[in-house]
C-alpha cells in the first residue's frame, strides 16, 4: 500500500518535476525534495507530508561527514495536515489534495530557500534544533567560509566537553571529518 501511494503521488507531482526515488521520497531535479512520511498498514497508510531544500554541496558535505543517507534537506517545512489512504479506495482525491499543498505551500518554500545567498543569510535561524549544529557549519563550509564552518563546530565541541552520550560521539565524530574537508581532505 505505501508503495501505491508513492506512486500515485509521483504521478501527480510529475507535472512539478518530481520524480520517485524511493518509498515514500519524491525529488525534484536540483532543489526540492518530498518526504511523504508515510506510516500505518496494508489497511490504511497516512500521509504527513514534509517539503525540504536540498543543496548538492551541502548534501555531499554531510554523507561524508556526518554520514547521512541521501537526500539531506537543509531546511524543511511540514505541510500541516495528513492525508490516510484506505486499502481498496481511490486514492485520487486525497492525492490531488496533497499535490494541491505541495504546490501551493511546498513549491513557494523550495523556491525561496533554492536561493543560495538568502539560505547562507538565514540558515542559523531556518535550520531545525536537532540538526542546527550539522547544518550552519556545512552550509558556512559550502559557501567557503572555512573560518565559520571550524569555528561552529569548535565552539559545539568544546561545549561537549566531557559528555560521552550517542550525541556527543558523533559530533566529535563530525567534527573531524569536517575538519578533515576544510583542510582538503577527504
């Protein structure tokens, strides 16, 4: 069923360029992406759609660093609503409807954040809490701020001084991988 809906929405958001990757992600040829964030059963799968703004330079940034799994969104925003597809219905209703948000909330978001100088300006305050700490330095190292991008993830590391949790390993983890890339690195 989950992979019905994916199709199904594939299918209607071919018309903005977007394309199945893979269950339940939709990709636009350079900057937007759809997580569908599809949940439930074979009796009943929901839909809560997330738009985001990928960044090709960012993206390769934090595979390699961070070891993220493609694509990576810089910023995204939550289209507000779900959609439940039941087994055996027609899911040509609901699916218009999604689309209708995609374009109507997601398509304007992707757009403005697809401009690089203004994501670059904003990325501090856009980025998500969780992944703030990932986010501003690889985008600062992707716009070529070497300098911002060391001196964000100097500052997080010294802030975890001592702490030895899942999250503090993988940031210092991060850490010198980026720093490995700012100096030339692989």
């Amino acid at each position: 069923m989950h992979k019905r809906v994916t199709d199904a929405c594939a299918r209607a958001l071919a018309c903005c360029g977007y394309t199945r990757r893979r269950h339940g992600i939709l990709l636009q040829p350079r900057f937007g992406c759809l997580d569908l964030r599809l949940t439930g059963t074979d009796a009943l799968v929901v839909a809560d759609p997330v738009v985001g703004v990928r960044h090709e330079p960012v993206e390769r940034i934090l595979v390699t660093a961070a070891g993220w799994g493609e694509p990576v969104a810089c910023v995204r925003l939550p289209l507000g609503r779900r959609w439940k597809f039941p087994a055996g219905a027609d899911l040509s209703a609901g699916v218009q409807e999604l689309t209708e948000a995609v374009v109507v909330q997601g398509q304007p978001f992707i757009d403005r954040w697809a401009q690089w100088p203004a994501l670059v300006r904003q990325i501090e305050t856009l980025a998500p809490a969780e992944t703030r700490q990932f986010l501003v330095p690889a985008v600062a190292l992707a716009d070529g701020d070497t300098d911002r991008a060391l001196g964000v993830v100097r500052a997080e590391v010294a802030r975890l001084a001592g702490r030895a949790d899942g999250y503090a390993v993988a940031y210092r983890n991060f850490a010198r991988r980026l720093s490995r890339l700012a100096e030339g690195g692989s």
